[in-house]
C-alpha cells in the first residue's frame, strides 16, 4: 500500500480538483433541480386534476339536483292547474318545459364530462321517466281543461293535440276534474316519480364514489411526489442556500397561509411538509367535529324530537312575520289521540305521530313550515298561498285522511281535524292564528275529520 502511495505522490499531492467538485456539484445540483422541479410540476398537475374531478362533482351534483327540481317544478305546477284551473300554473309548467328546461340542461351540462360514466346513464334514465310523467301530465291538463270550459284559444299547441276521449267527455266537470286529479297522484305515476328520485340518488351516489377515487388516486400520487421532494430536500441540505429556500417553501409559507386561515375560521389547506400537512389534517378532522356539533345543537334546538318537525319555538319565531302576507296557516290537531294513547299504549302512540308527521311532509311543499307545537297539535304555515288556492288545501287533507283511515304498519284508524286561516281573509279578528284556531274548533264540534275556513 506504501508502495503505491509513494509511486503515485502527484495523485496523491494533486486529491479532487475544484473543478471536478464544482462540476461534480453542478451536475449533482442540476439534477436535483430538474428532479426537484419536475416533482414540483407533478404536485401542481396532482392538483390540477384533483380541481378538475372536484369541478366535475360539483358540476354533475348540480345537473342531479335540477333534473330532480325541474321534475318536481312540473308536478307541482301540473297539480295546481288540475286542482284550481288557474291558467297561470299551466303557463309555468310550458315556461319549464320550453323555456327554462332544466332538465335538459341537466344532461347537456354532463354531457362531455362524464357521458360514459354512470351519473349520466343514470340521469338519462330519470330524464325518460320524466318525459312518462310528461305525456300523464299532458293528459291531465287536457282533461282539466275541459272540465274548466277552456276552448282550444287558451291551451298551448301541445294540449291542442290532445283530445279527450269519448267517455272522458261524457264524465262531469267534476268527475272530469277528479279523473284528471288521480291521474296524477296515482301509483303509475308515483312509480315514475320513485324511478327519477331513484336514478337522481343512483348518479349522485355514484358521482360521490368516482369522486371518492379519483381524489384517493390523487392524494395517493402527490403522497408519493412529497416524499421524493423531502429526500431531494436532506440531499440539499448541504447546499445552504437551497435549505433557506426549502425552509420557506416547506415551512415559512405555509405556517403564514395556516395562520391567515385560522383567523377567518376557514379550513387548513394540506401543504408543505408532512408534518404541517397532519398538522393541518388534524385540526380540519377538529373544527369539522366542532361544526357537526354546533349544528347538531342547532337542529336540537329547532325541531321536535320525535317526528323531527320543526318545533315550537320555530313557530313562535315565524308567527310574527304572518299577518300581511300571502300565507295560509293551518292547525291541525290528531282526534282522538288521547284514546289511542289509552287504548293502544304511548308507542302506538308515537307511531301515530311519526305517521301523521310523515304525510305532511310528503303532501306539503318543500317551502312549507310544518311544525309540532303540542302533543297533538301540528301547524302548517304555506307560503305564497292566498284564498284563491282554498280547494289545493282542502284536497290535501282530504287525501291525507283518506290514508290515515287504512294506515299501515298496525297503526289504528285516525283522522285529522284542521282549521285554515288566509292571510287575505275576509273580516280578520288581528291574529291569524286565533282565526285559524276558530275555524279549527268549528271542525272539532261539527265534523272531525275535516277541514274548516275562518
């Protein structure tokens, strides 16, 4: 070894020259950089697309929900021409179909993003069963037109095409009326109903689910990107220059962004090192603890604990706001509720209640405050309603206690007594919740089961 040591003293004398080191350093310091770089443009692709499948969701879950609202905009508006002839309904159920058309807009929205994906076979599907429910809509409209005398002058071309058939025109105004009105309640087109609600949930669910994996395949990319750009880091550490400038990138700037998030109260973006990242994970899994149990307090303190109605203190709240206004206020009592409390025991009771609160949502408008302010005592508040609608209010408690005399599930017969209120009513007392009262008792002492006007 001596030897070859003293043989070869000018290597030895000579060692690493500093151009080889700065080159070597440059080449190593170049490569870094190119990988460093490279890794850095990957993150923000990584990001890119996490933005692009977060811009699909959102796109999509809106096309979801108008498919559903205009569906729903056309029933709404069909039902209210059949049950009170009001031209207007049958010119904004046309308006939707021809004007606005969020339904098809729906599917043009999603159309390039996701046309083989299934939220858009889905959404086909609910937009088919809509035009069904359109060609029954139609006929019902045809048919309540003739029961209100309207000549073909008032109707749009689409009802023009249709002609009642012959033992529809040998039918009463009434009759005709009440067919155009099972028409559109019945189990055909409640099925058609059920199958866009269910395809509407379908393409949402599975929205959510290739969501779900793509930002999983994302997080799982740029999981990988930061751990290379961390090695890349320690490697760096020796340049000193390039450790400030890491510093600021993986430390400095975002402990400045967390601290500018956390005093708007807004959640932590998940960047820089991984240790800012589960720091930022962990006090978004807090706050969004927090919120759920801010909100949960919140609907604690608003609705009713058994049939998840609002309660009276909503009631309370919303009761001063009613004089005025094109509202209708309707109070309900269950009859008889004490006797099937003591005749059947308080679960059946319960049940009765929870049945009872079930159908008024599900004949009330979504806009509609239904809320439980006693034992067995509803109220419904109507927004946008006035007299001229008396007959749409009258047809929905008669169907609800049509139901309510078969009820499912063991529950015994029932019956609701309800006395309405308009704001726009004829000698009003002042407080239109003592007239709706009045009328209610008129209900309770002449006819249970039955609807009452002040």
């Amino acid at each position: 070894m001596d030897e070859r040591i003293a043989g070869n003293g000018r290597e030895k004398r000579d060692g690493i020259r500093l151009s080889y080191f700065y080159a070597v350093a440059a080449v190593i310091f170049a490569v870094m950089t190119f990988v460093l770089l490279l890794s850095t443009y990957l993150t923000s692709r990584g990001y890119s697309r996490m933005e692009e499948a977060t811009e699909r969701y959102i796109t999509a879950q809106q096309a979801a929900a108008d498919m559903q609202a205009g569906s729903d905009y056309l029933t709404a508006q069909a039902r209210a021409f059949v049950a009170t002839g009001d031209l207007k309904r049958m010119e904004q159920f046309f308006e939707e179909t021809n004007v606005t058309r969020r339904r098809d807009h729906a599917l043009e929205a999603i159309e390039d993003l996701l046309e083989d994906s299934p939220t858009y076979s889905y959404l086909s599907a609910a937009m088919d069963a809509s035009n069904q429910l359109l060609e029954i809509e139609h006929s019902a409209m045809r048919l309540a037109a003739e029961s209100y005398g309207y000549g073909s002058a008032a109707l749009p071309e689409e009802l023009r095409a249709l002609k009642p058939s012959e033992a529809e025109r040998a039918l009463s105004p009434e009759k005709q009326r009440d067919e155009a009105l099972n028409m559109l309640f019945d189990e055909t087109y409640q099925n058609y109903k059920d199958e866009i609600r269910k395809n509407v949930s379908q393409s949402v669910e599975v929205l959510i689910g290739e969501t779900h994996q793509q930002q999983r395949e994302s997080s799982d990319r740029l999981l990988h990107l930061i751990h290379r750009e961390e090695a890349l880091i320690v490697g760096m550490l020796l340049l000193a220059l390039l450790l400030i400038l890491s510093t600021a990138l993986l430390v400095s700037y975002p402990l400045r962004s967390y601290i500018s998030h956390i005093r708007l109260d807004e959640e932590l973006p998940e960047k820089g090192a991984s240790e800012l990242r589960f720091l930022a994970r962990t006090y978004n899994q807090v706050r969004e603890q927090n919120l759920r149990h801010s909100e949960q307090l919140r609907y604690d303190a608003t609705h009713d604990a058994l049939t998840g109605l609002f309660n009276r203190g909503v009631f309370e709240k919303l009761r001063s706001r009613l004089e005025g206004r094109d509202n209708a206020l309707l109070i309900i009592d269950l009859d008889r509720f004490k006797e099937i409390n003591d005749r059947y025991g308080h679960d059946i009771g319960d049940r009765a209640l929870c049945c009872v609160s079930a159908l008024l949502q599900e004949n009330f408008r979504a806009e509609d405050y239904i809320c439980r302010i006693g034992g067995d005592e509803f109220v419904v508040i109507m927004v946008n309603m006035n007299s001229s609608l008396r007959d749409l209010v009258e047809e929905k408690i008669r169907r609800i206690n049509d139901t309510l005399k078969t009820p499912k599930d063991g529950l015994p017969p029932m019956s609701l007594s309800v006395g309405v209120a308009f704001g726009d009513r004829e000698n009003p007392s002042g407080d239109i919740y003592k007239d709706a009262d009045t009328a209610l008792y008129r209900t309770k002492t002449q006819h249970r089961g039955g609807c009452e006007f002040y």
